[in-house]
C-alpha cells in the first residue's frame, strides 16, 4: 500500500501533533513493505525528517487558510487529488480533523468533538467551524477513527453518520515515556525550571476546557488549610482564552503566587524527567476526547489524580483518583490524599504501570492497517 498522513495541523510537537509522526513510525515498524507518505505545506521539522519517510509538499499555506481550502472543497465538491498532489497515493489518512474533498479513499481521525458540546471553552469562528464542516468531514470519509469509545458516542450524538464507519482505536503511549533512575539529570532538570525538591505536575496546552483555575484555586487552599509546602508545576503553552488564568493567579497573595511555576511549551526530553521528579500529576479537565498526559504519567512512575468525566475514566481505569472537576474541594482533597497516604500511592503507582501497557504503538499500529485494507479492499 501507498499510505500517506497530513500533518499539516501539526504545528506544535505536543498532545495530539505527536500523534501523526508516532502513527506513522509505528506503521513503518510494523509494515515496512508500504511505502509511507507525509502530506504538507511546511518543511518537515527535524523530528519529522528523523522518519525518513517521503514527503509531499503541496502549496504553502497558513494553518487556517487549509482548514478554509478544505472545507471550499466541500461546499463546491471540487476534488483536490491533484492540488495535492495524491495521484500515486493508494489511501490518505487526515490527522488534523480535517478531510478536503478526494477522489482517494480516505480515513479521518477525530480526536473529539467538544466545540460542539462545550463551545464556552473555545473562540467562536471554531465552534461554527466544526458545526458546519465537521459533519460533512465525517459523512465523506470512507471510514472514520475514534480515539475512545467516548468520542464515538458523542459523534453519534452529533453527526447523523453509520456507526459501522466509526472505528474506535486507541492511541499508543511513546516507549519514551518511562521510569528514569538518573537522579542527578531528574536534579538538573528540576533546577532547570525552578520546581522546588517537591512538587505537583500538570502538563497541558493553557485553555478553559483544561480547568487551570480549578486547579490554582485548589492548590492556593491546600497552602491555606493544609500547610503542604509543594510548588505547582504548570507545563504547557499558552491556548486560547488563557487570560483569565493568569488574572486568577495575580489576585493570590505573593506567598502562593511565587510557588506556582509556569514552564511554557516543554519539550518531550524534559518533560519526561518534570514526569519522574514529580509528586503528583493532577488533570482536572472538564472534558477529554482520550487524555494522554495522565498516561505518559504512569508511564514514569508517577500517580495520578484525574477528572471522573468524559473518556478520562475510560483511559486510566482504576489507576487514578479520581476527582469532580467542578469542585474545587474535590480536587484538593484528591490531590492531599495522593500526597499524603503512602500506600495510597504506591497502589497508585503500580496499577498505572500496568494500565499503560494496554496503549502500546504497535498495537495500534496494525489496527489502522487493517481498517486501511478494508477500505481499500471495499474501494475496489
């Protein structure tokens, strides 16, 4: 087969833009007879380049002016098999919630559907976006590729589609998320961004659906009520409508306010000694279409507290804590439970070992080639 992969939403190399270059390695290990494409715009990035894999680059185009050409593309149902330049590709798999009008078969990922079940959390021109383009995305693809049984049901609540064209496959955990004994590199890396010896880690882009503000309010009443003296580890860029997070934090006294440490984009090296050297990893989201953070967590060794809402519970099984995102009691009485009760944390620990070798690449890898060759095999 001639598999090719868009990466053009792939903008930043965290959460959901790792998921197409780690499909793609993964398919190339597992069927190395295929021969495996990257569609984009951009020059590929030196992480993609390391998968010495062909690449199709079409012309170059901003981020929302490809959203734009595929969804005229719909509206008009004029094929782009030539735009960009898919003549020699057998199927193409869209990674980006995104599918332009094809002649190819073809497979779109959906990762969740939440602008349209919680569109406060996101900035309008998305949320129409997706109420308008989303639904004929989903109807033209040959097959569509749920990452949790979750999503799956909310596409169902969403689009009128046939269920048999929703596959639900779970997204791997990278190999490279594991326990690390190198403590003096755990040390550096602690120093690096300021952590403090103990600390409790979140790890997410900075937008409302994340429930950031929760979280600083439940850790401002744990240094309140509970004296713990842990810093609060925030990791990740800056979203959307991340204004609010940081007006919260400037009404905190001076005190709490300097034990809160805002790192930005991290990258995946260091994130995964932030993952080993932590205390704690917390996840208060309001709503999530898989939720990999707390997995690459366990992966290291470290226990988790997460929200008991939406696909959350799905993907860590009885390896977390789970607390109300909507309660900020709930979620500081969980994080002081974890922190505190060693046996607690322990079991914790282990069962989270064990839940994330459930999400194995590999696995996931020879699922998409199946759901490729029927397509195919039904195409033809």
């Amino acid at each position: 087969m001639r598999i090719c992969i868009d990466v053009f939403s792939k903008k930043y190399w965290d959460g959901i833009g790792r998921f197409a270059p780690n499909l793609m390695e993964h398919l190339q290990k597992v069927a190395p007879e295929n021969i495996y494409s990257f569609l984009s715009s951009n020059s590929p990035s030196q992480e993609l380049k390391k998968l010495n894999v062909n690449f199709i680059e079409t012309p170059h185009m901003p981020l929302q002016a490809w959203f734009l050409v595929a969804a005229l593309s719909n509206i008009l149902n004029i094929p782009l098999d030539s735009f960009l330049r898919l003549k020699n590709q057998d199927i193409c798999i869209f990674a980006g919630t995104c599918l332009p009008r094809i002649k190819k078969p073809s497979v779109i990922i959906v990762y969740d559907v939440i602008p349209l079940l919680f569109p406060q959390f996101f900035l309008r021109r998305l949320c129409v976006y997706y109420r308008i383009f989303l639904p004929k995305f989903i109807q033209q693809a040959d097959a569509i590729i749920s990452i949790s049984y979750c999503t799956k049901e909310d596409i169902l609540k969403k689009v009128p589609v046939d269920k048999e064209k929703i596959h639900v496959i779970y997204p791997g955990i990278s190999e490279s998320f594991k326990i690390i004994r190198d403590f003096s590199k755990i040390d550096y890396i602690k120093s690096k961004y300021n952590t403090g010896e103990h600390y409790i880690l979140f790890a997410a882009t900075i937008e409302p659906r994340k429930n950031i503000i929760g979280l600083l309010k439940a850790f401002r009443l744990l240094c309140n009520q509970k004296n713990i003296t842990h810093k609060l580890v925030i990791v990740g860029r800056r979203g959307w409508r991340y204004k609010e997070v940081f007006q919260t934090l400037d009404k905190f006294d001076s005190v709490i306010k300097g034990r809160i440490v805002f790192t930005d984009f991290v990258p995946d090296g260091d994130l995964l000694y932030l993952y080993n050297g932590a205390n704690i990893f917390v996840y208060p989201s309001f709503y999530e279409g898989f939720g990999l953070p707390p997995l690459e967590a366990m992966a290291c060794g470290c226990p988790v507290v997460v929200s008991n809402v939406a696909s959350l519970p799905e993907a860590c099984g009885d390896a977390a804590y789970y607390i109300n995102p909507y309660n900020i009691n709930s979620i500081a009485e969980g994080i002081y439970k974890v922190i505190t009760d060693g046996n607690l944390k322990q079991e914790l620990i282990q069962k989270g070992l064990k839940q994330v070798k459930m999400f194995n690449w590999d696995k996931t890898a020879k699922q998409y080639l199946s759901i490729l060759e029927d397509v195919i095999q039904k195409r033809n």
